[in-house]
C-alpha cells in the first residue's frame, strides 16, 4: 500500500491535486469518495505488483495467503 500511495503523491507533484483515490484538501492528503468498481485502462504490470505487494502473488504463482483469499471469494 505504502508504494501505491508513493505513485499518489508523484502524480500530485506532476498534475495537480489529486488522483483517482485520494486528493489533497488544504495540505492534507485524503481519500476521495468511493464509488466502489469502475472501468479504467487496465495495466497488467501495475496488476500483477499490486498482488505481489499484497502479498497473494509470488515468485511460483498464488501464495498461501493468496489461496485462501481465493477460495474465500
């Protein structure tokens, strides 16, 4: 999580005062209203690290914790 927030504030510093989750309302940093799912340009790359971040993806596929995410859903 810490590395996708890291990839929020570049973008602040690049185009503005906000992203897609999060905004900055006067010098603080916050999440913005969810929606829940909505449509964006998929990027597998940024997919696939996510779930390696979040530790269900691994060096050989699924992680144990990733199994268990899997058959929970």
């Amino acid at each position: 999580m810490r590395r996708h927030l890291w990839v929020a504030l570049r973008k602040f510093q690049r185009q503005g005062d906000y992203t897609f989750l999060v905004e900055s309302d006067d010098g603080l940093i916050r999440l913005r209203e969810k929606d829940g799912p909505v449509f964006t340009n998929p990027r597998l790359g940024p997919a696939i690290r996510f779930l390696h971040d979040i530790h269900l993806l691994g060096e050989n596929g699924l992680t144990r914790r990733g199994v268990e995410v899997l058959q929970a859903s």
